[in-house]
C-alpha cells in the first residue's frame, strides 16, 4: 500500500514562504504524476498543483505565480514552496497521486495569519 507523508507547514505571517516535503513509498515513484491538493475548514479539498513524471507543471489560478511544485525521483519525494503567502491559502495541505489515487495522508497545516 502506497504511503504519503507530508510536512513542512506551519504558522506564517502574510506575504511570508514555506516549504511542504511529501515522502512516498512506491515503488517506481519516479513514472507517476503527483500533486498537492488542500483543504480549507468547512471547504472542498482542492487540486493546488500538479507534476508530471518529467516535470511539467500546472496549477490553479488561485496560486500561479506564487507556488512551485517539484520533484527529487532519486529520493521519492514530492515539494511544495510558497511564496506571498495570503490568509486565504490557509488549509490542511495533502499531497498524491494526481489523480488522487492513494490513501491520503494526515496532511500538514498551513495558517497565514498576523
């Protein structure tokens, strides 16, 4: 069974950056696409960014330009750094297979907030 364990989140003023990881156990990690996806309090989860097996990126409009998605194949893992960080970005954030074929993790919350 697939395994996603995500970190990195935290409390962080607006307009500040962080920098969520994502380990995953599975093998041939390297051929699968991968995406991080969050959920607001009392909102839908929802797709953020998505990564192919060669790289190519795409994301929501809401995080263009401030987000960047990327990956290591040697070392299994999955990255998330946002820049200009805003109160509405503030949710639990989960990553997976895009699509989210796996179980999902326990997430790590992020709050922007002064």
């Amino acid at each position: 069974q697939v395994q996603v364990v995500e970190s990195g989140g935290g409390l962080v003023q607006p307009g500040g950056s962080l920098r969520l990881s994502c380990a995953v156990s599975r093998i041939g990690f390297s051929i699968y696409p991968m995406g991080w996806y969050r959920q607001a309090p009392g909102k839908q989860r929802e797709s953020v960014a998505h990564i192919t097996s060669g790289g190519s990126t795409n994301y929501a409009d809401s995080v263009k330009g401030r987000f960047t998605i990327s990956r290591d194949n040697a070392k299994n893992m999955v990255y998330l750094q946002m820049d200009s960080l805003k109160p509405e970005d503030t949710a639990v954030y989960y990553c997976n297979g895009n699509p989210p074929l796996y179980s999902w993790g326990q997430g790590t919350q992020v709050t922007v907030s002064s």
